[in-house]
C-alpha cells in the first residue's frame, strides 16, 4: 500500500467499537497519532495494535487542546485531524494524493462529512457538510470547546471527496452524548457572555432553539429524510435549549 506523507490524528476516549474501522481506513498514512482521553476500554490496545502513536491526555474541557497536542507530536507538514467514528473513504485517499503533489499556497483543505444519523445517510437537514480537518500545522492553530475550529492565516482549499461519520447507534447514545457536550458548553457560555439577563437567556432558549430546528428541517430540507429528518431537527434543536438551561441553572445557582 501507498503510504502518504500525512499525520493523522485521532482524539477518542472509550472508542474500542468503532476505533478500528477508523484506523483501517487510514493505513496509507505514514503516521498514526491517538490522543487518548485515558481509555478504561480496549482503545489504547487496539490503536497500539495498528501501529498508531498514543498520546494520554486527561481531558481539559476543550477538544481544541487535544487537536492542537496532536499537531504538536505530528512529524508531518499535513495533518488529518479526525474522531474515532469517522473512516476515510478510498475516493479521499486518491483526492488527498492529488493535492500532496500540487504546489499550492493552501494552508488548510474543507472536505464534506456523509454523516449518519442511526446509521441512516443525513443527505439534507445540514448534517452533510464541509469540515476544514486536512492542515498544514505551520499555520494552523485550534480553538473552541466543543465545536473546535482552525484558526489560520492564509488560503483554503477543498477536497471534492467525502469521509463517512458513525457518531451514534442510538438516541439514548445520542442523548448521553450530548448531556456531556452542553455542561462543557454551558460553562464556555458562562465564561465568555458573564451574567445575561433573563430576558435574553429565555431569548436564546426559545428563538435559537426554533432557529436551529426550522434550518434543519425546512431550510436545508431535513423532512426529504422522513422520520430520521424529523428526529435530527428536534434533537439538535434541544441540544441548544439544554445548553441554556445549563447556563441559566449556573447563573441561578451563583
């Protein structure tokens, strides 16, 4: 097999059933780095049983502090930045060798995510969509907690090609998920906004959380998706009402 002179890094914690199909999907890579949030399953085993650098990180609140550990112990100019459900399709792999020979200027490539909702292809309702997750980590630096970005100056380019994303099974994985994502994302708001008024707390609780499902649902046509569509809308829009929640019970209680 080919290998490609790409770093990709793979922040996971209690990953075992989904870690491997992720890692066999990049063995064209010429380094495999996993930045562990201390595992208690098999993940570390497995990574280490293709060939991948592990990195214990306890995690500090901010998925970007991980992302950027990664970058930091990548031995590659291009690095891949990926989670533990995500795989990497034969179609991106060819795209990816394509653009290591060009000579560009590009600092940082968007590729689309074909996410899965309950294992049913999201083609509308938003959850198809682009990433900037290939960086040249000369120029790259990551910010934010939950929903981490790339912070750089210079071009950006785009890889026509899609990688597949598994995020959950079921709801209550779903739900779970996301009860741990809004306490990191209730104590961010805390910390940036201060204390808001009420007014404006029951503003962002109700009008977001329509926004959001009226963009999912009807502008980007998540109804095309029939009940997994209806689903997707509602939960995603919950998620932005339990995070002001959370931050109204953290200003409440002092």
């Amino acid at each position: 097999m080919k290998k490609l002179n790409v770093s990709v890094v793979i922040i996971a914690k209690n990953e075992e059933k989904k870690i491997a199909r992720c890692l066999e999907s990049i063995k064209w890579a010429d380094e495999i780095i996993v930045v562990d949030g201390l595992s208690a399953d098999r993940t570390i085993d497995i990574a280490k049983s293709f060939g991948a650098k592990i990195i214990q990180h306890k995690f500090t609140g901010s998925f970007a502090d991980d992302r950027n550990l990664g970058l930091e112990n990548a031995r590659n100019e291009w690095v891949l930045q990926l989670d533990a459900d995500d795989v990497v399709t034969e179609n991106f792999v060819e795209k990816l060798d394509e653009v290591l020979l060009k000579k560009t200027d590009v600092v940082v490539y968007n590729f689309r995510r074909k996410n899965f909702f309950l294992e049913h292809s999201m083609d509308h309702g938003g959850f198809h969509h682009y990433i900037p997750n290939l960086v040249n980590k000369a120029f790259v630096k990551f910010e934010g907690v939950v929903h981490e970005v790339p912070v750089y100056k210079g071009k950006a380019g785009v890889i026509e090609a899609d990688i597949e994303h598994n995020p959950f099974d079921s709801i209550s994985q779903f739900i779970e998920r996301q009860n741990r994502y809004t306490d990191i994302a209730a104590l961010e708001l805390l910390k940036t906004e201060g204390i808001l008024s009420e007014s404006k707390i029951r503003k962002s609780m109700i009008n977001k959380s329509f926004k959001i499902f009226w963009k999912s649902y009807v502008k980007k046509q998540g109804y095309k998706e029939g009940v997994y569509g209806l689903l997707f809308a509602i939960l995603f829009s919950f998620i932005n009402f339990l995070k002001w929640a959370k931050y109204w019970e953290l200003v409440e209680n002092g």
